[in-house]
C-alpha cells in the first residue's frame, strides 16, 4: 500500500477515516489493549497500528517487502511476517482479532473464504474494511495493489463470506465483523 500522499490531508486525513475510526472503537470496545493479541493483515503504511497503539500486542503481516522497509513496519508492531497471508495461516498462532483494513479485496475470493475460517476456527474476530464496486491495478509498482475482488457489493459480501455482519457502512465502503 502506497504510503498516503501530503495533499489533502494527507496521511493524517487517512488515518482517521470512516473505517479507521469504526475499526478502532469496535476493537477498543471489546478487547483489553493489555491482554488481547492483534494482528493486522496488509498492514501497509500501518495505520491500524498507530490507531490502536495502547495494545501491547499486535503483529503484520505484509507481503510486499519494499513497503515493510519503505514504512518501517519492524518498528512498529512487535513481530512483522513478510508473506502471503495464504501462507501465514498455515501458521499455528492464535490471535484474539484479525485486522484486514482494505485487503479483503485484494485476495481472490476463495481464498479470502478460507483464510477468514481459519481465523475463526482458531477463536479469532475478523474485522474488515472493504470497498464497493472498486476496480485497481497495481499501485507503485506493488502487484498485490490489484484488486481481485473488484465486485465486492453488500449482496457479495453476504454471499461470499456468510460469517461476517455488516457493522458500519458509509458510502461505498462498509466495515465488517464476525462473531
């Protein structure tokens, strides 16, 4: 994910958007920042991570290794897995929430399905930020930037992934939570 640019707000306006601030005060209404394990999926320019710093737990995974370095994610979150969430999962680590602040829409369908189950059958809460209707090729040179779920509608969500319920909505992006 590109880092937000100076220009209208820049970074700040980004940070403090409709599904930043909904993510944010679902998870501080729910989890104990001293107890609670985070982990932020796509971390990017690690927005969540500044929004939810009081956590003392909270790891990334990110697959584009330029924007890990580009953005200092290391220094950041306690623990940053550079890799596929596909691969991640296989992974047996356990996380009380799982963060996929606009990165739904970059994983194909099926395998968005299964990656949420997983988080699940392991206790997790998944909490996702997606956008309507979005078509998007790379970004800065980032091939994972491509939206491989472009048709993402409130009928889609519901279809493709029955276990998440729509929490907010603002225009044509809505954020989405399980259990």
């Amino acid at each position: 994910m590109a880092i937000p640019s100076e220009g209208n707000g820049g970074w700040y306006a980004c940070l403090y958007d409709f599904a930043g601030l909904a993510i944010r005060d679902f998870i501080r209404g729910r989890f104990n920042p001293d107890s609670a394990a985070l982990l932020d999926v796509g971390a990017g320019w690690g927005k969540y991570r500044l929004l939810l710093h009081e956590f003392a737990v909270m790891d990334a995974v990110e697959i584009w290794r330029p924007c890990v370095e580009e953005c200092a994610l290391e220094a950041l979150y306690r623990q940053v897995y550079v890799e596929n969430v596909i691969d991640f999962i296989g992974r047996t680590l356990r996380y009380d929430a799982v963060i996929f602040g606009d990165t739904l829409e970059h994983i194909a369908p099926g395998e968005a399905a299964r990656v949420i189950q997983v988080f699940e059958s392991r206790g997790a809460v998944v909490v996702a930020a997606v956008p309507f209707t979005m078509e998007q090729e790379a970004v800065d040179g980032n091939p994972y930037e491509k939206h491989l779920q472009p048709d993402l509608t409130p009928e889609i969500m519901a279809a493709r992934f029955p276990s998440l319920r729509l929490l907010a909505q603002q225009e044509s992006k809505a954020v989405y939570v399980s259990g």
